[in-house]
C-alpha cells in the first residue's frame, strides 16, 4: 500500500508514519496484494488533534475522520473505521457471489423437466 501523508500545522514525524504503517499492516490481509493508496492528513487545531484518512480500494473510496485530544488516539480510531468499512464491503461481495439459488425455484424446473 502507497501511504501520502498531509500535515496540516503540524510536523509529519516519523513516529507517526510508523504508527499508521503498522496499523495498515494488521489490517493489511483485507486489502490483498491489490495496488492500494491511501492519504492521511492530520491536522490540529485549538488543541484537538484531527485526523483523517481517504483510502482508494478496488472501485471503492474509504474516509474515516476523527478528532480527539491525541493524535495517536484519533489515527488509530480513524483507521478502525476504515478497517470496519473495509469489512463491510469485503462481505457485501462475499455474500452476492455465494448467494444461493432459491430451492422453490429448483422444485418448478425439475417438475417441468419430468413433465415432459
């Protein structure tokens, strides 16, 4: 995964690139061995640490925003929220190709097909 990192009055240290590095690659088994981009911008202001994260995934593009008094608190509560979405659409396409066929649907055709 291709990381782009946005500091918004706010120095991007390494120790925060390599708290959301290691948070991606405990999620990383969702994402597969596709070619993915993800953006992290943090921001502060007023004392709250913002951070927010855009991923493009497949045909999909994940956001997760969050604010909270930490900055470490708010990337790893906003990478929670991509990894839940992640999940979500990992299973909606789980789920319509295993969709089972109706069994109702199967009895008519093979009545039909005894009939004749």
């Amino acid at each position: 995964m291709r990381f782009e990192y946005t500091g918004r009055h706010i120095e991007v240290t390494p120790a925060i690139r390599s708290h959301v590095e290691e948070h991606f690659e405990r999620i990383g088994h969702l994402f597969g061995k596709e070619d993915n981009h993800a953006h992290i911008i943090i921001e502060v202001e007023r004392g709250e640490h913002r951070s927010e994260i855009v991923v493009k995934w497949r045909n999909q593009v994940l956001t997760a925003t969050t604010i909270l008094p930490d900055m470490y608190m708010s990337l790893s509560q906003s990478i929670d929220k991509i990894e839940k979405q992640a999940l979500k659409i990992k299973n909606k396409v789980i789920d319509r190709s295993h969709k089972a066929v109706k069994l109702s649907s199967l009895e008519g055709e093979e009545e039909s097909a005894s009939a004749e």
